[in-house]
C-alpha cells in the first residue's frame, strides 16, 4: 500500500469543525487565493505567531542536540542539480528559468545548498558528525487537482537537517534520530506511531541512483535501527526515494486518522556524485555518509494536522493568542489595563478586549477565536486585585491572582 495516500484512505473529516481550512478562515490564521497562485499560503498575524512558536522550539531542541543553524538561497544554478541528480529523476517537480543565458532553478530541496557548506572547507574525522539543520522554503510543482488546502501546496517550509557522519558513526546517528522524533512529535501532543521502511524496487532498477550493494547495506542500517529500538514497521517496497531508503514515522490524530511526518532518508549517492570527503585517522580521504531527515516534514501540512487534531483548540503554549482580557464595563477599564501590561511583561500572550460590548459577547467572542483563557476585571476584582479566570470548553476555573494564571499556563505548556 501506498503510504502518501493513507490520509485519504482515512476517516471522513467533520467539515463542519476539523477541516483545517475552515478553522484557519475562522481563526484568521492564513489564506490562499488565485491572484497569488494556487497552492502558495499567505500568513496571517495569527498564523505566523503559531509559525514562529513552532520554530523557537524545534530550533532550541536542534541546538540542544548539536545541530548548526544554516541559511539558503532560494535559486541555484542548473548545473548544482544537474550534478544532484534532480534534472534527471525530478524535473517535472521543479519550476526553472534562464537568466542571462543560463539555466536556474528555484529550489525544490536544500540538500545540494548544504553539502556545499560541508565542502567549503577540508574536513577531519574530528569534525564529524556534522548536523546542518534549517527552516527552508522550497518549491515544487503539483498539479492544480492535487492541491488541498494546506496538505498539499506549492511553496512550502521543510524542518530539513542533513547529517553527515562516518560508516562508523551511522548506526548511533539514525538511533538518535528516531529517539529525537518521537521527542519532538510528543512535544505537539501526537502519542501514536506507525513507522514504515521505504525500499527500492528491484524490478526497477532504473529508478533508482548507485549500485544494489550500496542499496542493500542501506536497507539494512535502517531496518537494523529499527529492530534495537524495538520499533514495530512494515516494509514498503518500491516507495524509497531515487537516491536511498528512508524511514518513515507516521502519526495517528485524535481522530484516528494517520499522517506521513518524518523521515529518515539514507543517502550514498549524493556524496558521490559532490565527492564529499573527510581526512580519516589514516590521513587519506575517505567518503563521507550523509543522512536526509525532516521531523515535522512540510510546516505548512504538518500545521494543517495540528490544527485537525485539535480542531483549531490549540494548547496555551501554542495559541495565538492566550488570554483575553475582558473588562466588564468602561469603568473597569483601567484595571483591565493593568492586568493585561502584567501578563504581556510576564510573556503571555494577552489580547485586551476594550469594547463597548457587554461581557457575554465578549466571552463569547473569545470562544469562537478559541483563546485558552478569558479573565474577567469587574469590580470585585479590581478590590481584591484579582481575575475571575475561564477556561477555553470548561468555563469558570475560580478566582487568581496574575502570577497564579502565569504559572498555570506556564505548567500546562511544560515550561
């Protein structure tokens, strides 16, 4: 079976409140229209906030697992994916151009960008391993009746990272990397796993870049990972990618349904063809290993699952919004203002409603944006410099000073 159709073979979406498009329309979280281009996302304010929470943290949890931060240009030169080997087994996913009588590319992938980093400079077995990690925007074309919403766009954002490494150091390198996804896919509230090991198809060898010994020892370093961490996984033969095996790493939503997230890709052909090597404890040049792996996969469908799974009702750690600050009438203004100043010097993300509006409008305002928290100013509480504190599908949670809230919300998002 085909893993990239499993979403559809999947549970029906409940249009009426999970559908990741009508939730980013009610949230104002992103748009997509025809005078942009079709499969090209537009971020709303709401949306890049969640955008930018999502990235804070898989940057801070790369740089705690030495990773290097990297940076890429969005077009290249045709020959750099002439020698990768795009142009042969991939071109009619790439949008090119000429320029001044030479061919370009836009980029589809930020593989070729950072094999370039690693060869900017001589490398040492003292170096490696090398984790190049980044948040690059790529482009491919796909065709106008495949598009949905978010889940399949034409510009989109991988969480990408190449790691390139010693034959001796690939074995602990792809155990780390299924402990890290699991870390980092608990971490968005996704519990449930199934794990599939992509293979070539020997029936189609022209399919594939590099020799069937390379293929094999391959194969075989994956699915032996696989078995020391006791990961149950079934063997999708002919689903590799053209230049290796991979691992794929399959969430299971709240509403049973199951998505392709990250990856783990083996690649050998690739520093062949860049000739990337390291001095090794020989002092002669010996070929390096590089591994391919995105752990959220695309941002912008891995956002689209997120916002499914809990239908557009974000934990406070990752809305858009936090708390609403709600005064009761013009005269509590004052007092709404000053909580509101508190939460935001505290970190929070606060909203102050200011309106002339009664207060129920105002809750139920806060309730179709969906924000976690609502805090009532009235009276009562301006005398006792306290909030009255509701909670987002579960109503009054009591009385609590700013600090109380702060630490509430804080613990709820493991901070």
């Amino acid at each position: 079976m085909n893993v990239k159709v499993l979403e559809n073979k999947n549970k029906e979406r409940d249009l009426s409140n999970a559908d990741h498009r009508l939730i980013g329309q009610q949230l104002d979280l992103f748009s997509i229209n025809e005078e942009v281009g079709i499969g090209l996302v537009l971020w709303h304010p709401n949306g890049t906030i969640v955008r930018r929470i999502i990235r804070d943290f898989w940057e801070e949890e790369h740089l705690k697992n030495a990773y290097q931060l990297v940076c890429t240009p969005h077009i290249a030169r045709g020959e750099l994916w002439r020698i990768s080997g795009h142009l042969d087994y991939y071109e009619q996913n790439m949008y090119l151009f000429e320029k001044d009588g030479e061919p370009y590319v836009v980029k589809p992938m930020n593989c070729p960008f950072h094999i370039e980093i690693y060869k900017s400079i001589p490398r040492s077995y003292k170096d490696l391993p090398i984790r190049y990690a980044e948040w690059g925007t790529v482009y491919r074309y796909e065709r106008s009746g495949t598009l949905h919403g978010l889940l399949r766009v034409r510009g989109f954002t991988q969480d990408d990272a190449h790691i390139f490494c010693t034959a001796e150091q690939i074995d602990g390198e792809i155990l780390k990397l299924l402990d890290f996804a699991e870390h980092i896919l608990q971490r968005f509230g996704f519990h449930k796993f199934n794990v599939y090991l992509s293979t070539r198809d020997p029936k189609q060898p022209e399919k594939y870049m590099g020799s069937e010994k390379d293929w094999e020892r391959a194969q075989k370093t994956l699915a032996e990972a696989l078995k020391k961490k006791r990961i149950a996984y079934h063997e999708m033969q002919g689903e590799a990618v053209f230049y290796g095996p991979k691992i794929d790493i399959n969430i299971v939503d709240a509403s049973g349904r199951e998505w392709q997230c990250s990856t783990i890709q083996f690649d050998f052909n690739l520093p062949k063809r860049f000739n990337m090597t390291y001095t090794g404890t020989d002092g002669k040049e010996h070929e390096v290993l590089m591994v391919h792996r995105a752990l959220l996969g695309a941002i912008e469908r891995f956002f689209a699952i997120l916002i499914e799974h809990y239908k557009g009702n974000l934990p406070a750690w990752l809305a858009p919004t936090q708390v609403a600050v709600l005064p009761i009438s013009a005269e509590y203004a004052e007092y709404a203002k000053d909580v509101h100043k508190k939460l935001l010097a505290y970190g929070i993300r606060s909203e102050l409603d200011t309106s002339a509006s009664t207060i129920s409008y105002k809750v139920r305002q806060a309730e179709t944006k969906k924000v976690p928290y609502m805090t009532i100013c009235g009276k009562r509480e301006a005398e006792s410099r306290k909030i009255s504190v509701r909670k987002h599908g579960t109503g009054n949670i009591g009385s609590l000073t700013v600090k109380e809230l702060v630490n509430n919300i804080k613990k709820e998002g493991g901070q």
